[in-house]
C-alpha cells in the first residue's frame, strides 16, 4: 500500500527558501561590486586629471 504525502499549499519548500538566501546574498555582492568599481573608477579619474 501506498501513502500519500499531502503538503500544504502554503508551504515554503527548501529550494524556495535556499533561493531567496542566495538570491539576498548575490544581491549585496552585486551591489558592494558596483560600489567599489564606481569608487576606482571616481579614484583613478582623479589621479589622472591631477597627473600624479
């Protein structure tokens, strides 16, 4: 005999949840990447323009 499993239609799967965790952290890796090359980009405009 067979049973059924039955989950609720509201339930957050493991994936669901390990997605949003790794979706959370490429997001602020996204971010603090952007962060910095915009910083590098302003700092090395700078050092140019002033001819060190």
């Amino acid at each position: 005999m067979e049973q059924e499993l039955q989950v609720p239609s509201n339930a957050e799967t493991p994936t669901a949840r390990t997605l949003q965790t790794d979706s959370r952290l490429l997001l602020s890796l996204a971010v603090t990447a952007a962060i910095t090359g915009g910083g590098l980009l302003v700092f090395f405009t700078v050092v140019t323009a002033v001819g060190w």
